[in-house]
C-alpha cells in the first residue's frame, strides 16, 4: 500500500502513464503542485488509471485559484491531511 | 509520533519543492511528529547558501530551514558532491580547494550519500521533494 506523490501537469502524460502501470490496487495517489490542474473535471481523462483513491493538496488548488472546481471524485486535503496520508501510509513514492 | 526525514531535490525559487518541502516539515513539526532530517540533493543543495537574501516581505527558504533545526534539532544534510559541482562550500572545503570564500555554515552540514540512505533505513517516513 502506497502513497504516490505526483506534482506534473497533466500535459507530461508520460508520468500520468508510467504511474497508471505502477500503481496497486490499495494504493493512494496525492496531487499536489502543478497536478492540481489534473484534478479539475476536463483532465479527468489523465486519471481513470487510479481508481478514484485520489486526493488533491487545498494549498496548491488555492494558489492557482483552481479551489471549487475539483472533480467531486476528488477528495481536497489540505497540508494536515497531507501528513495524514503519510501517517498511514508506510512509503511514499514521488513522481516528477 | 513517526520519525521523518525528507529529501529535497529543488533549487529556492525555481520550483515549487523547496517551498511545498518546508510547509510539510512544518506540518510534521506541530503535528507531534519527529523531523530527524532533511537532506539536501542535486539542485536542492542551492537551499543551504548562506547568501541566500530574498526580498523581506517573501519567505525566506534558508532561515526556514535553520529554524526547524533551532527549534525542533533537525539535521541539515547537504550532499557534499552535489555541493561542489555547484559552488556551495563549507569554510573547511573552500580551504581545501584553495578557495577565497565559502556559502556554507552550520546548522546545514556537507555530508555524503550515506547519510540519505541511513536516512532511508533509520526514520518510518522519508518524504521526496523534487522539481
């Protein structure tokens, strides 16, 4: 079971691809920096491979003035539902 | 209570790491966890010049670091190899190059590549960082 931290856009599809191939069935996936735009209804393309068990960083979402146009798929956590992530989650993989 | 370390690969400024780095270590802190150490890679090495001296009214990255080690004692790892190629020398490197000056002083220590492994195998977390 882990925590996969993605921060690419949705244009770099190759990550969005290798990360579908690697990713398990109890995995989680946390979108944080320029993967916020992923997480907005129109890329909704870009994540199919991840099962819903997705999650999106508030701060980052608000920095790009993206808040309240996520996905409702997508669960919004903010930095202590980060760390939350990574509480139960024994390893935590980025992908950049 | 967890033990974490983290690893951060992004220069101050260029990208968004250092900073979303620092606001998790900050989270790590207050939350009643243990942030053992950060390690400082590739890029990332440029957050541990003593020069750094950004605009007053932004966040100053460096004197962000430097506090979780005053404050909480977390270690301030800079890889030594990945300092060099890039200019970021200790008083005691630069003397060893023969070099007239240096940009980097405690709390951030030159260390090597071992110490992100016993990083990897020492802490529960070890939380990645990159450009």
């Amino acid at each position: 079971m882990l925590l996969h931290l993605l921060n690419r856009s949705p244009q770099s599809t190759a990550v969005y691809r290798d990360l579908g191939e690697a990713f398990g069935v109890n995995d989680q996936l946390l979108l944080i920096e320029d993967a916020c735009y992923a997480a907005l209804p129109a890329a909704s393309g870009v994540l199919a491979a991840f099962g819903g068990r997705i999650s999106v960083l508030e701060e980052d979402l608000v920095s790009r003035g993206l808040a309240g146009r996520v996905s409702p798929a997508i669960t919004v956590v903010d930095m202590k539902g980060f760390l939350a992530l990574t509480e139960t989650h024994e390893r935590c993989v980025s992908w950049f | 209570m967890l033990n974490y370390a983290l690893l951060v690969h992004g220069a101050p400024y260029s990208h968004q790491a250092a900073l979303s780095a620092l606001r998790f270590a900050d989270t790590v802190v207050t939350s009643g966890h243990r942030l053992v150490s950060v390690f400082f890679y590739h890029d990332g090495v440029h957050n541990a010049s003593a020069l750094m001296s950004p605009p007053q009214d932004e966040v100053h990255l460096a004197e962000g670091w430097q506090r979780l080690h005053q404050d909480y004692g977390t270690q301030l790892l800079v890889c030594i190899a990945a300092g060099l190629r890039r200019g970021l020398l200790s008083a005691d490197e630069a003397n060893r190059h023969g070099l007239a000056s240096h940009n980097v002083e405690a709390p951030f220590e030159l260390t090597g590549i071992g110490q992100l492994v016993d990083a990897m195998l020492n802490n529960d977390r070890l939380i990645t960082f990159a450009p």
